[in-house]
C-alpha cells in the first residue's frame, strides 16, 4: 500500500511503500531529506481528527437543541438578586454556544499527472506506427501548342526513331512497349521493367535509345502512367516526354 507525504522544502506530493514509515528519505524533486512518520504518528492523526470531527458534531447538535428551544419568558423573582439572574443566564448561553469558524480542510495533495502523461505518449506511439502514409506523385505536362502551323523542321516519327522508345497506356492500363525492331505488350509493372531493360540495351543496329515516350490513352489511371515512368527511371532512359491521345492507331 503506498503511502503520500508531503516534502516540506518544495511542497511536493509524492508516495512511497508504507515499509517506509518512520525512515528518513530524499525527496526526488529537491533532494532534500523527509523524516516520513511511523505508523502510530499516522493513526494519532487519524485518532485526533475522528476526535476533532466527533466535536465538531456534538457543537452542533448542541446548537439545534438550543435553537428548538422555546424561549420562555422567566418572572423576575424577587428573591433572587439581579447578580444571580444575569450569572445563570451566561451558564445558560456558555453551555449552547457553538462554533460557526470553518473546519479547516485538510492538506490538498497535488494530483499526480504522470500515468496520464504515459498514457499520451502510448497513443501517440500507436497513431504514428499504425498510421499509413502515401506518396504522391505528379507528372508535368507540356504547354499546349499552337495550332499555327511550325516553321521547323519535320520530326521523324517516334516509330522510327532509333534514340526513341515508345510505351502506350491504353484505356485497360495495359501497356504496349513500340521499339525500331520489335512491339510487345506488357501486362503488368514487371514485365513492362524487362520489355524496357531490353529496349534500352540497344537494337540490331546497336543503337542504344535514351529516351521514353509514354502515350496514355485519356480514359486510362493516372498510376499506370506513372509506373510507366518508374519503369523508365529504373530501365535508366535519360529524357521522358508523356503525351495523352484519345485513341490509339
């Protein structure tokens, strides 16, 4: 059963095992030494308050007494002198007074905040393990152009491009890996990362493409393009351009 005492240099509240009584110890706020008492101090004290209490209560009901008392108008008695009458009327008010001063309370003890504070860090610790964090991604699209007609040269089509890869995104998030040599289509992320590790190794001619076009069909999901892109990034092409068409040759 722990037992609380207050420390008198630093009025903190704080509880050890009842072993302890009678014994001097340190307080851990301030280090200074805490003579606790021994347990017959402690039922002394507890005596004297049920006896303070037991007071407390008999003024009290003395008090009611005498209020519930008729007062009764005594005839002055012409025998009794007025010396006589006025002393017996202060035995009779001494003996039903009672006192109205406030009991003092006892000593407050602090309430000890430090199982609640755990108890914080414990939920605090399980949101942030239990807690699941996404990343999100963005793909900078080009500015639209102009539609008045270019003064620069004719591009050669991507297909024939040899320095170019091309995957197509269609409106199920398969894709369609398109090379100078060869097309496949990869169904997943997986083989989408080996189609373009093959692609980037170079072709017959031994050209080594360097950068990668994704074409994504406007009704497919926004994460396939972007594991498009992350198969890029691992096959290690160097520039990327995406593009959106809304249908596919």
């Amino acid at each position: 059963m722990a037992i609380r005492f207050q420390c008198p240099s630093c009025q903190a509240v704080r509880a050890v095992n009842e072993r302890m009584l009678g014994k001097e110890i340190q307080c851990p706020e301030c280090a200074a030494t805490v003579q606790l008492p021994s347990a017959e101090d402690i039922e002394a004290q507890k005596q004297a308050k049920a006896q303070l209490r037991r007071q407390q209560a008999e003024r009290e009901s003395a008090l009611r007494k005498a209020l519930a008392t008729p007062v009764q108008v005594a005839v002055a008695d012409p025998e009794v002198s007025e010396e006589e009458r006025l002393a017996a009327e202060e035995k009779a008010l001494a003996a039903a007074s009672a006192s109205f001063t406030r009991p003092k309370p006892p000593s407050g003890e602090d309430m000890d905040m430090t199982p609640m504070v755990d108890v914080t860090f414990l939920l605090l610790i399980f949101f942030m393990i239990t807690a699941s964090f996404s990343v999100q991604k963005s793909i900078q699209r080009p500015a639209a152009r102009k539609e008045d007609p270019s003064t620069n040269a004719v591009q050669q089509d991507p297909e024939e491009n040899t320095d170019i890869v091309t995957v197509q995104v269609d409106e199920f998030n398969a894709y369609n890996v398109i090379t100078t040599d060869w097309d496949r289509v990869a169904g997943s992320k997986q083989d989408l990362i080996v189609a373009l590790n093959e692609a980037h190794a170079g072709d017959s001619s031994g050209n080594q493409p360097t950068k990668l076009i994704v074409q994504a069909h406007e009704d497919c999901m926004h994460g396939t393009v972007i594991a498009a892109l992350d198969a890029g990034r691992e096959a290690q092409f160097e520039s990327f351009e995406v593009s959106t068409v809304e249908q596919f040759d």
